[in-house]
C-alpha cells in the first residue's frame, strides 16, 4: 500500500497525517482519497500532489513503497 503523507488542511480534511491506500495509480489514490475522506474533496483538486518527490501525471503508477506527499497551498512571510 502506498503511503501518502498529508499536511496542513488535507491533514485536518482526512483527520490524519498519515494513510496508507492501495491505488494503482495517482488518478485512483485520488478517488480513493476523496471517497473514503468526503472533506478532502474540496481540498484535493487545489493541491500539489508529488509522488517521490516529484509531480507528476495522474496516470503515474504506484508502487507500494511509494511515498505521495499532499501539499495544500499556503502564504508566508
């Protein structure tokens, strides 16, 4: 299962920092995502998804050691 580390207000939405989800690729971890956590729904489509480190295409397959980070945007100072 994939790991996807969850910051900021995705992290408040699923109510966890952390999950594990088995998807075959970013477009299904998405949909996973937002049906097994409905708040994430509004948050999702405004993230930065990064996959190893990286972004990438939503037909990205995962691996199961995977790591898939979820960025919301954010302002500093």
């Amino acid at each position: 299962m994939t790991l996807v580390r969850l910051f900021a207000a995705a992290e408040e939405a699923a109510g966890a920092p952390e999950l594990r989800v088995d998807a075959a690729d970013l477009a299904a971890l998405r949909a996973t995502l937002t049906t097994d956590h409905p708040a994430l729904a509004a948050i999702l489509p405004r993230c930065s998804v990064l996959v190893d480190g990286a972004r990438t295409d939503d037909d990205q397959p995962l691996t199961d050691d995977a790591v898939v980070d979820v960025l919301p945007p954010f302002a500093g100072g």
